[in-house]
C-alpha cells in the first residue's frame, strides 16, 4: 500500500493523473504511448492504464515508469 501511496502522489507531481481507491494497491492512470506499453507490459483499457503495486514492486521502479511515460 505504501508504494500504491508513493505511485499516485509522483505520479501527481509529475503532471500524471494518477489515482487509486483507499487501501488499494492498484494505481490507474491515463494511457501512455505504446512504446511505454510494450516496455512494461502495462494492462491497459481504453484511455487508461494501471499498474499493481505488488511486493516487487519499488519507488525506484515508479521512479522508471515515471521517466519513461514523461518522455
């Protein structure tokens, strides 16, 4: 849960609108390009993406992904 916290508040700080229901895990955000996609095999639906904060899951990890969809 404390990285789904970390996810939607960088997530906001870096122009991404990013959110998650309270104590969830899942963090959805608006689809990014397909290359981004491809790279971190993204589930996504329509205009949206999420990712599941799941226990390998770091800040570092966010940190990338963040990168990546800001480029």
């Amino acid at each position: 849960i404390r990285v789904s916290q970390y996810a939607v508040k960088a997530m906001n700080d870096s122009g991404i609108n990013a959110w998650r229901n309270d104590g969830a895990i899942t963090v959805v955000f608006p689809r990014p390009k397909e290359s981004v996609i491809k790279k971190w095999k993204l589930a996504v639906q329509d205009n949206i993406a999420h990712v599941i904060c799941m226990p390998h899951v770091t800040n570092e990890i966010i940190d990338n992904l963040i990168k990546d969809i800001r480029e």
